[in-house]
C-alpha cells in the first residue's frame, strides 16, 4: 500500500536523506518508507523522532582532521565527570 505522505512531511523525508552518503541514501530511504508503513498513523512529532533516530544509524559523520581515528577511552575525572 502506497504511503499518504503531506508535501510537508515529503519535504522533511528528503532534507533527513540529504546528509546521509549518496550511496547508502537509496537503502535510508527504503528504512524509512518501512518504519513510516509500519508506524500507522503518522504526525509532525512522530515523522521527526523517526527521521531523526534513521539519520544517526545512517550517518557517518567525516573526519575532517584527515588523521585516522582510534577511539580513545573515557577516563573518570575527579569529581565523577567523563573527560
């Protein structure tokens, strides 16, 4: 069944899909169309909290330093906060 999507709402799937690298967008916005058939109804809240959870599983953020990255463990500072 095809989804009933407001231009709006249309709008807001392409702007999330922008960010995401061309070459994954296509299977990012195949997720999306699932969640959103599986989803029932949908508002302007609900599209936003599931745009915004697909983008951050999509999203490989650049390095801009151009070093290779190797992650660094989170060390415990006095006082109980991360460093």
């Amino acid at each position: 069944m095809p989804l009933a999507l407001s231009d709006a709402e249309i709008d807001a799937v392409m702007s999330a899909a922008k960010p995401i690298p061309p070459e994954r967008r296509d299977e990012f916005l195949r997720v999306v169309a699932d969640a959103l058939a599986q989803a029932g109804e949908i508002g302007p809240g609900s599209l936003h909290r599931l745009l915004i959870g697909m983008q951050r599983a999509f999203f490989d953020p650049p390095n801009l330093d151009g070093a290779e990255e190797e992650p660094q463990p989170r060390r415990l500072a006095r006082g109980g906060k991360y460093r």
